[in-house]
C-alpha cells in the first residue's frame, strides 16, 4: 500500500512539471462585432496566479488572472469611450499561443489568439 501512495505522489509531482509556462509578452488579435484590435499582454506567472499589464487602444492597465493546467483567464479594466469596464478572456494555452472568448463588458462579446513573443 504504501508503494502505491508514493507511485501516485511521485506522478502527481512530475504532472506538476508539465505546467504550462505563460510569463513573457504575448500579442493578442482581438475580434468582436465591431473590430478587430491588437493589444499587448505582459504576464508574470506565480504557480496559478497570474499578474502583469494589458496595453490596447486605450492605454495601459493591469491584469490579474489564473492559469489552471492550460485553461488560462485573465481581467483588467480599461477606459474607453463608452466608459470603463472590465475586459475578461477566457481561453486555453497550448505552447505558444493561446486563444478563447473575451467579454469586453458594453461593448460586447468576441474572441481572441495571442503568440507569445
């Protein structure tokens, strides 16, 4: 029994290792109903916690977020000319790149890529 509790333990460590690594600078494409932007994600990863900036058309704000396995979500609020708001992506992260769904609150729903840089 106590061979298997430390197989299981010594598996669920190495899964640990195959965690994917998000820190670094990413080039998003963004596409709503209303256009397509280009921002800029600076992320810094803690484990599953995850934090940086966002910078777009309206400036420069900072993200927070979580990185569970390869799904990825992150938040910031921006300010724009329909007032400011909050911006969530969800999505998934395989290698490089990552791509999902954004709710940029008033202005509506899209979806999203990025490549890390």
């Amino acid at each position: 029994m106590y061979r298997r509790i430390v197989a299981v333990a010594a598996l669920l460590s190495s899964l640990s290792a195959f965690a994917a690594d998000v820190a670094g600078t990413w080039k998003l494409t963004v596409k709503m109903s209303v256009g397509t932007g280009t921002p800029t994600l600076v992320l810094k990863q803690d484990g599953e916690a995850l934090s940086g900036t966002y910078t777009g058309r309206f400036g420069t704000s900072p993200v927070k977020g979580t990185l569970k396995g390869n799904a990825i979500e992150f938040s910031s609020t921006v300010s724009g000319p329909m007032g400011s708001g909050e911006v969530t992506y969800k999505g998934t992260v395989d290698g490089g790149s990552m791509s999902g769904t954004v709710n940029l609150g008033p202005m509506g729903d899209g979806t999203f890529t990025g490549t890390m840089q």
